[in-house]
C-alpha cells in the first residue's frame, strides 16, 4: 500500500525538465530524450512538381546542405545532409507516383479483358506491344485447345479470314513497357513471358508473366536519378 501511495503521488507531480550539459532537455524521472515535435514536410505527386519545391527553396534550406534520394521507383526525397542533435535527419520534399499499374500480372484472363488493360496501363507501340495486341486480338475461340506446346512455345491458330485459320507460334518472350513509375521518365522495358490457355468453347485465355527478376526497378531507380540530375543542379542525387 506505502508503494502504491508514493507511485501515485510521483505520478501526479508534473514533470520536471533537465537540460543535459548538451543542451538538450530530458525529463527528470527517466532522463529520456524529450524530442521537438516533427516539422511537416512538402508532398508532391510528381518529379516537376518536386523539382519546383525545390527551386523555391522551402523552409529556407541551402544546396550545400540538402541530397536527393531516390527511395523506390514510385518515390523520391530530399534530405538534410547532417543529422541534428537528437540524431535525425530532417526530410524537407516529398514525392510519391501513386498512379500504380494495376494490371493483373501473372494472373489469366479472357481476351477482352487483357486487350484492354494492354492498351490502357502499357507504353503504346513498346517493344512487342503491337505483337501481343494483334496475337490476343486475332485468336480463335477453339484454337488455344488445339495448340502445340512445348514448355517454351506456343503454336495457335489465328484467324486470317472469315473462315480460314492459318497456324502461328506464340514469342516464349516478349518486352513490354508498363506504367510503373513517374511520367516524366520513360518507362522501363522488361521482359515477360506470354501464354495462352483455352477454355473449352468460351474464349482464349491470356496472361503475361513477370520474368525480369525485378530489373526493371533498378532501371527506374536509375532513370529517375538522371532526370532529376539534370534538373536539379549542384543538389546530389543518391540512387
């Protein structure tokens, strides 16, 4: 009961402050680090709009002082060089891509569906774009049953009249441009693997399948870095 009493009473006297011969301040019950409350930073949806930020100069920082890094190939920050005393370092810009591809990778759909979303969330006319576009678009709805696969190709039929089919092999790989990071840049190429499936008397199947081992981020991360190099003078940029 006596501890209990004199652990209420400790926690009803407010809290003290010492200032450490630092000069920063602790509390004087545990001697922890009381920290200055987080400053807010800039936020932009783009590389043009955060290189703008940048050239107004907010919250007064100096070149000299400041680095861009490039945290992902959907975002970018800008960064005090030094830390302060309580051992942050303080973000001033932001930017973050949040138009992500939503296309359904390695997942199989009904042509229709894959000819669309090939032509709203992929770069027009990319490496095989056209390709997989007139493959997808030609395809019978019976031929995929009777196709010949070996592991690695694919042979199809495809529709070259009203009645006629003639046989095609289908690229085992293929290179595509999907929206996958800023506009500003261009898009990274990678490759992908193109497979088709029938599906009894409804139509073909299609689907891509990632097959770059995630390259492609580390092209972004570097094409980002360039671009924001050449319009970024005398600030590094750190990739």
């Amino acid at each position: 009961m006596i501890r209990e009493a004199i652990d209420k009473i400790i926690s009803m006297t407010p809290t003290g402050i010492i200032k450490g011969s630092d000069g920063l301040d602790r509390s004087d019950r545990t001697l922890a680090l009381i920290e200055p409350i987080k400053q807010a930073w800039f936020t932009t949806q783009t590389l043009l709009g955060f290189t703008e930020l940048i050239a107004e100069a907010v919250d007064g920082f100096k070149k000299e002082e400041v680095v861009i890094q490039v945290l992902n190939p959907t975002g970018v920050a800008l960064f005090s060089k030094n830390v302060d005393p309580y051992g942050c370092r303080r973000m001033f810009i932001g930017a973050q891509c949040n138009e992500l591809n939503t296309f359904q990778f390695n997942n199989f759909q009904n042509s229709e569906q894959f000819i669309i979303g090939l032509q709203s969330h992929f770069v027009p006319g990319a490496g095989d774009t056209d390709y997989v576009l007139k493959m997808a678009s030609a395809l019978a709805a019976e031929a995929v049953s009777t196709a010949d696969d070996d592991g690695i190709s694919q042979r199809v039929a495809v529709r070259t009249g009203v009645a006629l089919k003639s046989q095609e092999i289908v690229k085992p790989r293929i290179k595509l441009a999907p929206y996958r990071t800023f506009r500003e840049v261009d898009q990274p190429v990678s490759d992908f693997v193109f497979r088709l499936r029938g599906r009894h008397e409804d139509t073909p199947m299609c689907a891509l399948f990632e097959a770059d081992g995630g390259r492609w981020k580390l092209d972004a991360v570097q094409a980002i870095a360039v671009w924001l190099s050449k319009n970024n003078a005398d600030i590094p940029v750190i990739a």
